[in-house]
C-alpha cells in the first residue's frame, strides 16, 4: 500500500509547497479573523466589568437595565467563544491538509479523497464561524440605541 522514497527531488517539494500555499494563506486569514474576535471579546469583558459595580450599586429600572445589558454582554461572550472556536478548528482542519499534501507525497500513497474532506470540514466551520459573527454584530447593533428617555430629556433652565 505505502510506497516510500527517500529521496525526494528539489522539484517534487518545490511542487508540494506550492500546492500547500493556498492552505497557508487561508491559516493567514482565519489568523487575522481570529484577532478581529479577541478584540471583541476583550471589549465584551471590558464592558462587563464595568457595568458590575454599577449594577451592584443600582436599583428598580436602572438596576433592571443593568441586568439587561449584562445578559446582552453574555450573550455576545458566547457567539464570540463560538466562533472562535469555530475558526480554531478550521485552522486546525487546515493544517491537517497541509500535512497530509506532505505525507501523500512522501509515503506515495493517494490522499486525495481525506484531504479534499477536510478542506470541505475547514470550509464549513469557517463559514458557520463568519455566520455566528454575523450573529454577534447584529446582537450588538441591536443593543446599541439610544434609550427614549434621554432623547426625550429637555434640559432644565436655569
């Protein structure tokens, strides 16, 4: 079944990176969308410890706003550690390509079918990861507005 070899030509690895580099700019990419969702997430926390105190301090509709937006926050904590874990695991799919393009090549045995399956996998979790992002940013469109009262606030003369 495993035919090995030895001696691999300059041409031949030179030929399997090549094959390998479109994986590798894909790690790049789910690389930089996973910063894009530490970043939120780091804010969603930074946000949460702020709305703490003020809500240990806070009573009757203030104290239930409060409540409101800590569940918002978490809500959010969630869909981001979701699609993080999302995308770690299209990384990883990706990776397991990228080695198996060298091992189909170094034990000459035909991989083509497992390494088309799990580039199909990494596809289906980054995209079901850029869908609960998108999840995410509306969640946080939606909490973002103006509470009526204060548009409403006419300010007292004096």
């Amino acid at each position: 079944m495993f035919e090995t070899s030895p001696d691999l030509s300059v041409n031949t690895v030179a030929e399997i990176v090549r094959v390998a580099l479109a994986p590798v700019f894909l790690l790049s990419g789910i690389g930089a969308f996973l910063n894009v969702l530490a970043s939120r997430l780091s804010r969603i926390v930074d946000r949460s410890r702020q709305i703490e105190p003020l809500l240990l301090s806070s009573r009757g509709t203030e104290h239930d706003r409060w409540i409101a937006d800590l569940r918002i926050l978490d809500r959010r904590m969630s869909l981001i550690s979701w699609a993080t874990g999302l995308s770690v695991l299209s990384a990883i799919l990706t990776c397991l390509v990228v080695i198996l393009l060298f091992a189909a090549n170094l034990i000459r045995t035909h991989l083509g079918t497992e390494i088309a399956w799990l580039f199909m996998a990494s596809m289906v979790a980054i995209g079901t990861a850029f869908a609960v992002f998108l999840v995410e940013t509306t969640v946080a469109a939606r909490a973002v507005r103006v509470r009526s009262e204060l548009l409403q606030h006419q300010a007292e003369e004096s």
